[in-house]
C-alpha cells in the first residue's frame, strides 16, 4: 500500500460504515456528498481517511468541540499506526499538532471559519468534511453557506456533511445537489426504562440538588443491576449524561461519596486534557468498572468505549438573549427527543444495551421534536463579523440552513459599528479584519488589540482576556482579586491561565506590530483601573456606575441594572465594567433581576473616554406651573452624568408644550366651541367614510402633534402661553384636498330648521359611547318635519332633544314620525297648561313650525 494512502481495510475493521465502503467512495468523487449514519456506525472513523484517499491531498475534519477534536485525531492515529501529530493532526484555540505529512488535519469549526477569512481560497486543502451538522450550532451553519459558495470557484474542493440525524436532503441542496448516502444502523436490543423523579428537576438556580442526587442513586442501582447481569467483565460501563459542567461535577461527587469499587470520571470542557483522555479511552481489563458522567459533548461527537448503560437526565443547555437585558447565555431546559434518542442509541452501539431516563414517559412525550438552530437565539455579534469579513454583511447574499433573524442581526450589526469594526454600510473595517482573525469572540479581540494600542501593555490585556474568557471566576465578582489569585497560582486552571496569557499576548502584539500607540495618558493608570480598562473596551455598554453608595446595584450605560454579590470587594467602586452578568432573583439580585459575577474598577474619566460614543448631552424643556423649564443633561448611555437647569430659549417652548401634551393629554389646551365643533364633525365623516378623512381621536392626534400642531409650537416665544394656539386652525391642517371642500356639505355646523331659524348640531367626540349628531331645538320649531335630517351622504340621522318654550328637555328621538303620532299627544296635554301662550296644535303635522307665542302668530 502507498505510504501516503491509509488502510482502511484496518480502519474500517468491524465498523458497520466500511459496508458503505463503495458508495461513499463513488459519492465522494463527485465532489460533494452528505452522509447520514446513525450513532455507532463509525462514520468519524472511516470517512475522512476514505476521503483523504479519494483526493490524495490534505483535509480537514471538523468537530464541534475540543474534546471530541482530541478524541477523534487520536483514534484516527492509533488506527494508522502513526504518531498524533505526523499522518493525523489537530488545531483547536491553544494547541496545534500538526506536520508537513499530515494528511487529515482536525480542528473545530471556529478554527476554520478564521482560516477561511485568512485564506478564502483555502490553498493545500482538497477536500472539508464537516461532522456531527446536526447540532446547527452557528458556527456549523456558517461553514456550510461559505465551502458551499467557495465551491462554486473551486470545483475541485471536495465537500462532505456527516451526521447522526439531518435534514439530509436540505444539506444536499446547499451544497448543489450534493448525493446522499445512508449508512444502515447496527440494530442491537436496546432496552429502555423510566425512573421518575417525584420532586422538580429544574428551579430558578436550575437543576435542583434532589434531582442529581436522584441521577446518583439511579446510577448506582443500575449499574449493580448491570454487573450482576453481565455476561462479560465488559458490559456494565456507565455513561451519565447531565447539561452542564457543574451538574457533572456535582454528580461525580455525589457518586464517589456513596462508594464502591466504581471508577467515577468526569467529562467536560473544562477538566485537563489528560482527564479527558482517560474518560474517553476505554477502562482495560485490571481496572474497576466505569461511571462517565458527561455533557452532551458524548451524544454524537465522539465514542466512550465499553458503555453498555446510559443514564440520562433528560435536560441539556441551550442558548437563550435577554434583548431586554442585553444578555446571552446558557440556560437548561428539556432536551430534545431527538437528543434523548442518540443518548439511548450510545448503550447499544457496541452490542446489546440499557437506558435509564431518570424522568417519566410523560416528561418524555412532551419533549420537543428538535433543537431549535442556535442562530435562532444566540447573540450573534461574532456571526456578523465573519460574515462582513466573508464579503456577506448580514447574511445578505449568502445561503445558509437558517438565516438570523432581522432583528437580532441589526442589533448585532449596530454593536459592531459603535467598536469601529464594520462601517455605516456594513463593510469591515482594517481593525475588524484584524478583530476577525484572532481566536477569540469579537469583544474579547477587541479588548486585546485596544488594550494593546490604546493602554499600552499588551501583557495586561491578554492576561484580562485569557481571565474572562476561559471560565475563570471569582465568587465576589472582582476580576482583580482573581488574576492576583492565577498570578500566584492560588485559583483553580492558573497554568491552563498563563499558558492562554502568553499565546494571546503573542498573537496581539503580532496583529499590532507597526501600529502606533493610540492611547493618552487618561489610560495610563494605576493596576486597578487598567484592567477595568481592558474590560471595557471589550463592552462599553457595560459600563456601570453605582446607584447609591449603600446599595449593591449598578446602572449599566445599556440600561440595565445588576447587583454584585454580598461582600464584594467592589462595593466601595462607584464605577465599574462589567463582563458578565448572569439572571437571577431574590436577595442575591438586591431587586435588580440580575447578578454581575465578574467586574473591575474603573475611573470616570476612563469609562467617558473608552465609551465616548455613547456619551449624550441633551436639552429637557418641559411646562412646570405654566412655564417653561430647561435642564441640560449629560449622560453615558443611560447612566446621567450631570444636570443643570439653563434659560430657557423660543426653541424649547414647542418642544416643552409637545411633551406636555404627551403627558397631560389635549385637554391642556384651550378648546373652543368652534374647535370642538370642528374635531367632532371630522371624527364623525371619519368614523363613518374613513380615508382620507383624518382620525382625530386622542390617540391619533398626540402620534400627529408634529403634523398639526407643529407649526404653531415651532413659531411660540419662551413666555408664550399655550391656551394663546388656535386649536381650530390647527385641525384644519389636517383637512385633505380636495375632499375638505365637501365638509360643509358632509357635517355642516348648523341645522336649518322648518320655523326658518338654524341650530347648532353637536357632534360627539366621545367614540366609546357615541350617540351621532345631537340638535337641541324647541318642538314647536320642528312642526311638520316628518322625517329627521340624516348627514354624511345620508349615513347618519341627527338626533333631536326636543325642548319646551323655557328651553327644558321633553323627549329625545331619531324618528320625528313616530313621536308626532304617539308620545307628543301626552306632551301636549302636559304641557299646553304651562305654556299657553304657545302654539299645541292637535295635528302637529298641519301647524306651522314657528319660534313665537300664539300672539306674535296672530300678529302677522
């Protein structure tokens, strides 16, 4: 065989995938292919070597964690024979193994997303196989909508999509109509069995203690029953999913107190690569059974030999933004059935197997379907960087599986502009394509270079980020006091810290080498502040200042507030940068909804000079006791910085009566008969004919103030009154043309009578309780009218209260008819003894509608 083929006849070696053997290879020639394999077939195992054989040149295969990258390079080198790092490397953020011989190269997908922006064209590498696509994390997604437009300009790229469940056929479409190969499962007896848990799994903190303890006995039962039932020593292996790294630990612990001759391991991100390695080896023969207590990074991503029990506690992490705290982050929440399904299938992969879900078959129907895509909910602030730098502001132009939601990629685009990294119109900037190409997220990458250039000590900088961004944390919050504990090597990770501190300083002074320094002396400081500089130049926004100096919460400049915890150094701060903030209630939150867990001190001066792009001054004019009043605030953001009372000019009175209004309502203003006439006709052709006859409800015409009231504010001298406006006039600028020449005609003012006089028609304005155009006249006035008016085109009849001499109510009615022929006999015969000296003719239909007395009557 060709040393540089590899052998997969001995890689392929009771796979079930190699029975594909000659399917993936036709479907690999064409340059293209989507493989679907169930969990278990071992697909990450064969097809990259297949590929690399197919294409005789170096590849790359991605897994979407650094656990898995590990896993994945050293099973592939084991299998052929070679030394990790010769035939089969790896590159992940912090370690690179890799030679002039290798042939498959394996890295997680941020890795080459940034190789992408680097070399677009990606030169020396014939083909990408991108595994485990299922889990749609954002930057999966992104990776497959860029290889498949770089394969439209290189054709001899060949491309591969490898998952355990997929949307196969929607993959296949994106990458040009790509084959589709099923590999059939192993289809060993998988029994599964529910032990309910009777308390809550989840709380506000989030998984409850009871509900792991519970997962701890569950464990523990099981695998005795396991081992009793075993027909060999290596069939009773534990593998316990749990959603995150504290749960795992928990767990771990929990299961080493009760006991046992059990090997208890965990298995997560943040253990050493050494402890990752033992988990995922495989126990041999002189060593006790295993429990691998794992995240969900052993669902799909990579093989945990000797399993042949799953435990599951049927909840994962998942990404969720507060937009209304500006905050993203892990939250748990059920799994998926998809999820709860693969967790199962890890039991049988090897030969018959036992599930155990630690929750009930109800938990379990109510489970969603699927994941939802993470670019749904995530912040995707680093997703719109890679795709300015990728040519795609926004996504626009590029396909993807999913493409972010509108909203949550202009905020994100909106964040980039105010850190100088993309331009009004969406294209990077020099210091973005810098930002993009540096193994970190955007903010983080951002306070590295910034910190360098502008603070002058690239040192400090990568020490604060290497602090903020690999998990180290403080219990009071204070970032100074926990990189003077990794200075010493007092915390938890210091070495995994220094390690990070000296790459990162080297990649920043790299990327800034030639740069001149930027920054003044306001950002030359004591230790203390610098730091908080650091932060804060990867989130200005972030920005706090103390509400009052008894009190644990802060105001950001974003607007949010946040506590820091009981007892924190930083108490006696009154401005800090924040990096992170987490959700929560009660006493721990001092009222606020949320807790700051990592800060630092920062002066004033330099919170005004990093974040000067939210600095605002503005001019709040407002009518207190009938006068106008300005005030001249400066703020940061949210936070005010000061507030002074100024005189007042003619500019602030229409500005100061506007926001009156809005508080106040229209009735501050002065309204005339006349204006309540006009506005009660124009709401009644507008109720009744709609546009473009305008709406003037109170509502309607606060939203319009500018519209019809802003000419006679804008010409208003600062001693002017505001009942001085002619609110008639006013509404007339709403009039549309040239319908407003059929007012008049639609809803006149007044009414004329049959007795030859008029009278004034109310129209109501109160729509919630509207009774139409009222006309209040004498009866005898309307003698003869058989039928009353009706206006709008005949739409709408006028309603009439008809009135005695001494103008006092005596019947209202819409149907003038009606009364002459029935009630009015009873008003006569009450009321022709009060009033004799006028008209109460029998017949009301033959008198003559008049407004004298009976002798003024005969007078004519």
């Amino acid at each position: 065989m060709d040393q540089h083929t590899f052998d997969l006849s001995k890689i392929g070696a009771g796979l079930p995938v190699a029975r594909s053997q000659a399917q993936l290879e036709r479907a690999a020639r064409t340059g293209a292919m989507v493989v679907t394999a169930p969990p278990g077939t071992g697909k990450t195992t064969f097809v990259p070597p297949l590929v690399a054989n197919v294409v005789g040149q170096r590849i790359i295969l991605t897994q979407p964690r650094r656990v898995a990258v590990r896993a994945a390079a050293s099973r592939l080198a084991q299998l052929d024979g070679s030394e990790l790092g010769e035939r089969v490397g790896f590159t992940f953020r912090g370690e690179r193994r890799v030679s002039a011989r290798t042939r498959i190269e394996v890295v997680t997908p941020g890795v080459l997303i940034r190789r992408l922006l680097s070399d677009p064209g990606l030169e020396g590498i014939a083909a990408v196989v991108l595994d485990e696509v299922h889990e749609r994390s954002v930057d999966n997604d992104l990776l497959l909508g860029m290889l498949a437009e770089l394969r439209t300009l290189r054709d001899d790229l060949t491309l591969t999509a490898m998952s355990a469940t997929l949307n196969a056929q929607a993959v296949a479409e994106l990458l040009g109509g790509s084959e589709i190969v099923y590999v059939p499962s192993v289809l060993h007896p998988l029994q599964i069995d529910y032990e309910p848990f009777a308390g809550a799994r989840l709380d506000q903190r989030g998984v409850t203690r009871e509900y792991l303890s519970h997962l701890a006995d569950v464990t523990l039962a099981a695998q005795a029953q396991a081992q009793a039932q075993a027909h060999s020593d290596n069939e009773s292996d534990a593998l316990v999913f749990v959603p995150g790294a504290r749960e795992v630990d928990e767990v771990v612990r929990l299961l080493r107190a009760r006991g046992g001759s059990v090997d208890v391991l965990p298995l997560h991100g943040r253990i050493s690569s050494k402890e990752q390695d033992r988990a995922v080896r495989g126990r041999l023969k002189d060593q006790p059974h295993r429990i691998v207590v794992s995240t969900s990074l052993a669902e799909s991503a990579l093989t945990v030999p000797g399993v042949r029990l799953v435990i599951d506690s049927g909840l994962s992490r998942e990404v969720r933004r507060d937009a209304a705290r500006d905050m993203t982050g892990l939250v748990t929440v059920s799994a998926s059935r998809s999820s709860a399904e693969q967790r199962a299938g890890r039991a049988a992969r090897q030969g018959p197997g036992r599930t155990v879900r630690a929750y009930s078959e109800a938990d379990f129907a109510r489970m969603p379907a699927e994941a939802p895509p993470e670019i749904l909910s995530a912040d995707l602030l680093d997703a719109a960087l890679v795709l300015a730098a990728w040519g795609a502001p926004g996504g626009r132009g590029l396909s993807l599986l999913t493409m972010p939601p509108t909203g949550a990629m202009d905020r994100a685009e909106g964040v980039l502009k105010s850190l100088d990294l993309v331009d009004g119109s969406g294209r990077i900037t020099p210091q973005g394509t810098k930002v993009s190409r540096l193994p970190t997220g955007v903010r983080d990458a951002r306070a590295l270079l910034s910190g360098a250039t502008e603070l002058g000590d690239a040192q400090l900088s990568a020490e604060v980020v290497a602090a903020c961004s690999d998990d180290h944390r403080a219990s009071d919050a204070d970032l100074v006091g926990l990189l003077r504990q990794l200075r010493t090597g007092r915390a938890p990770g210091a070495k995994r810290w220094q390690h990070e501190a000296r790459r990162l300083e080297r990649l920043a002074r790299e990327a800034v080498e030639g740069d001149e320094r930027t920054g003044s002396t306001t950002l030359t400081t004591a230790t203390t502040d610098a730091v908080g500089t650091v932060v804060a130049l990867a989130r200005p926004e972030w920005i706090a200042r103390r509400v009052n100096s008894s009190g644990r919460a802060y105001l950001f400049a974003s607007g949010t507030r946040a506590a820091i915890p009981e007892g924190s150094s930083l108490q006696g701060s009154e401005w800090i940068a924040v990096y992170e903030v987490q959700r929560a209630e009660g006493r721990s939150a001092d009222g606020t909804g949320a807790v700051i867990r990592l800060a630092a001190p920062l002066g004033e001066e330099q919170a005004i000079h990093i974040a000067g792009s939210l600095v605002a001054h503005t001019r709040d004019a407002r009518i207190e006791s009938g006068r106008v009043r300005v005030r001249e605030r400066r703020s940061l953001g949210a936070i005010p910085l000061s507030d002074t009372p100024v005189t007042p000019r003619d500019t602030d009175t229409g500005p100061a009566i506007a926001a009156h209004l809005r508080e106040e309502a229209l009735a501050a203003l002065r309204w005339s008969d006349s204006a309540l006439s006009l506005r009660g006709r124009l709401a009644l052709i507008h109720r009744e004919v709609g546009e473009p006859w305008p709406d003037v409800s109170d509502s309607a015409l606060l939203d319009s103030l500018e519209d019809w009231l802003g000419p006679d504010l804008r010409t208003l001298r600062a001693d002017a009154s505001l009942h001085g406006i002619d609110v008639t006039s006013a509404l007339r600028r709403l009039l549309p043309w040239p319908e407003a020449a059929r007012l008049d005609e639609l809803a006149p003012e007044r009414l004329r009578l049959p007795s030859g006089g008029s009278a004034r028609i109310n129209y109501e304005t109160d729509t919630a309780e509207h009774t139409g155009p009222v006309v209040a006249a004498k009866l005898q006035e309307l003698f003869g009218l058989a039928e009353s008016p009706r206006l709008v085109d005949g739409r709408v009849p006028i309603q009439f209260h008809l009135l005695s001499p001494g103008r006092g109510p005596l019947a209202v009615t819409s149907d003038l008819a009606s009364f002459w022929n029935g009630p009015y006999a009873q008003v006569r015969k009450e009321m022709r003894g009060r009033y004799p000296k006028h008209p109460w003719p029998e017949d009301p239909w033959s008198a003559q509608a008049t407004a004298l007395t009976n002798r003024r009557l005969r007078q004519q």
